[in-house]
C-alpha cells in the first residue's frame, strides 16, 4: 500500500521547461535535470493540464512518459509543449529510484508562469528556460 512505502524528499532533481529556436520557429520544451551524483532508475512522469481559459474550464489528456535512466549530472527531454496550455497549471508527477529507494514529487507550472520575462540561462542544457526545483 501506498502509506507503506517511504518517499524520501527529492533532492538535486528539477524540471526546466526551455524555449529555443528551430529553423526560424520557436519551440518550447521540458527537461527533467538530475543534479545528483548518482543516476536516477525507471523516472516515470505523467503531465497534464488543468485550469480555466476564457472562462471555460480546460483539461488536457494524461500523458505518461517512461524514462529507463538518467545519468549523474545529467539530462532528459520529457516534451514539447504548446504556447496556448501556459495559461493553464501544468503538471508533471515524478517518480524514480536510486538505487532500491522510491522518491516522488509533483512539479506545477502556475498559470502564467512561463512567460519571457521570467527566462533565465540554464548552463545545464545551454538554452534559456524557467526552472522550477
């Protein structure tokens, strides 16, 4: 059962969501970045959206992605992500082991919250993007 199962805080793990340029367009994406010194096992994340648009209530499908590693001190591309869902809470649920510990988090992008005024240079993928820790 789920209350039987010790989550340890998260620590060193991160979603970046970038905004880059691709042969004239812009393209935006989310990263998952480990920062430990140890590579993370089986990340599982699902995303989806959820809020109010023009006054209508908005949901967007699950999406489920399976990541089988990420290295120490690494990164891996989880999405792309379309400009008309950043008025919406975006939610990415993170689960991983290292070693034979589970640790889980969600990671929420508030309406709103990803807009250029709020991008910061990311050393790690080399783009500009918004963390979130």
């Amino acid at each position: 059962m789920k209350k039987d199962i010790d989550f340890s805080p998260v620590t060193g793990v991160e979603l970046v969501l970038t905004k880059s340029e691709n042969n004239g367009e812009t393209q935006w994406d989310v990263y998952l970045v480990n920062k430990n010194l140890i590579e993370l096992e089986t990340v599982m994340i699902t995303s989806k959206g959820y809020g109010e648009i023009d006054g209508h209530k908005k949901e967007t499908s699950v999406l489920r992605h399976v990541i089988e590693k990420v290295e120490e001190q690494s990164y891996a591309r989880i999405e792309p992500i379309q400009p008309d869902l950043f008025q919406l809470n975006n939610e990415y649920w993170v689960s991983y082991y290292i070693l034979n510990q589970i640790f889980d988090k969600k990671f929420v992008f508030v309406p709103d919250s990803i807009q250029e005024d709020n991008l910061q240079y990311i050393p790690e993928l080399d783009l500009m993007g918004i963390r979130h820790a």
